[in-house]
C-alpha cells in the first residue's frame, strides 16, 4: 500500500463558542457603524441569529459588559458602550483567541508586560503617593466583593490601573485586549482565591512603594502564574499532578 506524501495536518484548535459570538457582536457593531449609546438586538435576537442559545450569548455579553464595551439596562437593553469602546472595539478583530494563540502564551505575555511597566509604577509612584492610594482604595473595594462578577470586575479595574498608572499610555489599550481573554477562565476562582488575589496584589504595590522592584516583580510573576492550571482545564488539557 502507498504511504501518502502530504504533510500532517495541523491540529485544529476549538474556540470557545463564547470567543465566537463575541467576534459576531463586533462585527455587528462595525457593520451597523453602531456608536456610543447605541442600541443593540436583545440577547434572544442575537442567539436566534446566531443560531446558539441565549446562554451562550449572556456569557459573551457578559465578559464585554465588564469591559464597559457593552452596557445593559432593564429599559434599554443592551447598548454600545462609553467606557472602552474607543480603545477596546478596534483591537477585537485581532483578539488573540481569534489568532489560536495558546493560553500559556498568552499567559507568558501578560507576565512581561506586567512585571516590566513596574519599574515605572514604582517611580511615578515615589512622586505621587496618590498612586498608592489610588490602588490600595481598588484592592480594597475588590476585597469586599460577595459574588464572582463583583471580583472579576474589580480585579480587571485593579490590573488596568497597574497599566495606566505606569504612565506608557500605548500598553492600556494592549491590557484590556488580554483582559478579556482572561474572562474566559476566572469565573471558576474560589472565594478563597479571591481573598490570596486581594493578598497578592497588596504585597505588589506595598513593595512598590517600600522601592523593593524585585519582591514586587515576583509576587506579580506567581500572581499571573495561578491562571495557567484554569487555562489548562479551560483548553481541555489534563492538569499537571
């Protein structure tokens, strides 16, 4: 029998059905040239079109709500938003889980952005110790939370003002691009994973602003490292024993 000649086949990566229907609204929102405030279908219209089921659509409009990217009112239903639209809506088409780029990696990437713009939060902070503040009062708001959204929410607002208070104004928008990759494997954090992350990010900005660049550095590296086991199990893969 003839072996054949044609080189193996690359492995299909599966997308979330949620990564999808997010890529949908996008494009919904292009095609329609939808501004700021602008109304959308109702979640039931979206799955209808789709042709998915109105729980897989929550959970995309869901992960776009904590963004501000979308917003939903018991009156208005879902509308456009205000908050990240302008910096979010143009870097969606290029959303990494839409490129197959693997979790680790992503993972990878989120470690040297976030523990190099530091060096930078540590010296802005050492001139404005409103800095400190400013991030102490969102760790603590996070701390209080009762209920996995309310968590997800604030430790998003947290991780994005590490960003913006760095000052590199180019690496915001990149932030919230991996923000919202990283929806995809939070919901299933444990209250008592909850309260290591208020620890976690209180250690970092405490070493900050004590000058300690390397103890800050390394409870941010074991701080993203939690998420690789959850993004394994999210990608189907076997956790590590």
């Amino acid at each position: 029998m003839e072996k054949s000649s044609a080189s193996p086949a690359h492995p299909i990566v599966r997308q979330r059905l949620s990564d999808v229907i997010v890529g949908k609204i996008h494009d919904h929102i292009v095609r329609e040239r939808l501004k700021p405030g602008d109304r959308l279908p109702t979640e039931q219209e979206l799955a209808n079109r789709f042709g998915v089921s109105r729980l897989a659509v929550r959970e995309a409009t869901k992960a776009l709500g904590f963004l501000g990217i979308l917003e939903s009112n018991p009156r208005r239903g879902l509308t456009v938003g205000y908050n990240a639209f302008e910096r979010v809506i143009p870097l969606l088409r290029i959303h990494p889980s839409n490129r197959n780029i693997p979790p680790d990696e992503l993972i990878a990437t989120r470690i040297v952005i976030e523990t190099g713009v530091l060096p930078y939060i540590m010296k802005r902070m050492a001139e404005r110790p409103a800095i400190y503040e400013r991030l102490r009062a969102i760790n603590e708001t996070m701390s209080q939370s009762t209920a996995s959204e309310q968590w997800i929410r604030h430790d998003l607002v947290f991780h994005q003002a590490l960003l913006e208070e760095s000052g590199l104004k180019t690496l915001v928008a990149f932030g919230e691009l991996l923000q919202l990759f990283f929806q995809q494997f939070r919901e299933d954090v444990t209250p008592d994973e909850w309260r290591f992350g208020v620890i976690k990010h209180g250690r970092i900005i405490d070493a900050l602003r004590a000058g300690r660049l390397l103890d800050a550095g390394e409870e941010m590296r074991t701080h993203i490292s939690s998420h690789t086991e959850r993004a394994a199990s999210a990608a189907g893969e076997p956790k590590h024993p």
